[in-house]
C-alpha cells in the first residue's frame, strides 16, 4: 500500500459495512447527499416508522426544531470568544428541556443533567476548554 493509505467509496445504503477499530491514526470524510427520490422515499419511510427513526421537519415551530434552533444557537454562543461562564450559565436556565438534550448529546456527556452540572461549574479555563473541543470535533 503506498503512503496514502486506503480509499473505500460505497453507497452505504446498498453495501452492507462495518467500521471496526484501527488501533492507529485515521481520518474520516463522511459525504451524505439525497436526490430527489431518495429524499422523497426517506420523508415517507419516516412518516410511517415515526419520528423515533427520523427527524424530518414538517412544520416550522415543531417542538423539535424550536430545540434544535435553540440547541444550533447555544453552540454558537458556547463558540463565541467574548461569551463569559456567567453568559452560559444564564442563557442555559432560559432554555428548553429539549434543546439541552441535543447539546449534551453534541458534546458527549452522559445525560443532559450531566451537561448541566458541568455548566454550572464552568469557569473561564473549562469555557476554553469546552469551545477548543467543540472546534477539535470540527463544530
């Protein structure tokens, strides 16, 4: 194999795979991209499977995309350089049950009691280290 390594292109949704462990350095590009039927079939197949096995909006002010836009703009503020602790902490007792769900799964705590508990500590250096990771993860 020559220095570049591998290349595997599939269309994940007819090729059966597995991504296994490497134990080494890799890098990963994920492309998704629908035509108009696929996009049409995944809109029907989540209306009858229900919104447990896909989140397609249909109507803006759902629920679900009022935490979703709220969730997108809270990670935005997170990112913000000029954003203090008490920023965060402030703006996080104004948001949605479900918005805070979706930022705790995007950063990776175990439960969004869990990411609040971690708000609620955070100090200037936590901040620098939360919104480093958040760029590392490529947010």
């Amino acid at each position: 194999m020559g220095s570049g390594g591998r290349l595997a292109m599939f269309f994940s949704d007819t090729i059966p795979h597995e991504v296994l462990p490497a134990y080494a350095q890799r890098h990963a590009v994920t492309l998704w991209f629908y035509d108009a039927t696929e996009r049409s079939r995944a809109v029907k197949t989540g209306q009858v499977q229900g919104q447990a096995h896909f989140h397609t909006p249909q109507v803006l002010g759902s629920q679900q995309d009022n935490a979703d836009v709220q969730a997108q703009a809270f990670i935005k503020d997170i990112l913000t350089e000029n954003r203090k602790p008490s920023d965060i902490q402030q703006r996080i007792q104004r948001m949605h049950p479900g918005a805070i769900e979706v930022v705790a799964s995007i950063t990776g705590a175990s439960s969004a009691e869990s990411f609040l508990d971690g708000i609620r500590s955070l100090t200037p250096q936590s901040l620098s280290q939360l919104r480093t990771s958040l760029i590392d993860m490529g947010i």
